[in-house]
C-alpha cells in the first residue's frame, strides 16, 4: 500500500525513491519482487523502517492494549521508472 504524504511525494520527486507500507513479515527481496511485477518498474534499492506497536491502557477498563506492528520500505527505483499513483499525487 502506498504512503502518500507530503514527505514522501517530496521524496519521488526529487530522489526517485517511493514508500510503500508492506507486510511486516515481508523481507527486501519478497517486497522487491512484488513491487517490480504489480507496477512494472525496476527497483535499485531498498530501505526497510520497522516499527513496534506502542502498548496503551484502556481508559474504561484499565486493559493493555497493543497496536498493530508496521513495516515501511523505501524503493529507489531506476532512472526512467515512474509510478502512476505518485506522479498523480504530485500534481
């Protein structure tokens, strides 16, 4: 799924480099491939961001509760590659 903020519109543009939020068993090679067939591009590099999900109490009856695990990765793609939905984004 992509991630459409300022951030990282402002990141396709100038660096070439687009964000996705993927499965958070997903590795660099699996998300890579992935990527490269559903859009068609050519994938250069790959940053991955995991991120723990923070444990809050519930205020009406004081349980623990855990939010949800996210991965996000970061594909810097070729030179000539685009994807539709950031240059969409970036008008």
């Amino acid at each position: 799924m992509p991630v459409l903020t300022e951030k990282s519109i402002a990141k396709y543009k100038d660096e070439g480099k687009a964000t996705f939020e993927v499965d958070v068993n997903s590795n660099k090679k699996s998300a890579a491939k992935a990527l490269e067939a559903s859009y068609g591009v050519s994938v250069v590099e790959v940053k991955v961001n995991s991120r723990m999900g923070k444990y809050k109490v519930n205020r009406t009856n004081r349980k623990l509760i855990k939010r949800e695990d996210k991965k996000i990765m970061i594909f810097k793609l070729a030179d000539s590659n685009k994807i539709d939905i950031f240059e969409e984004a970036s008008k």
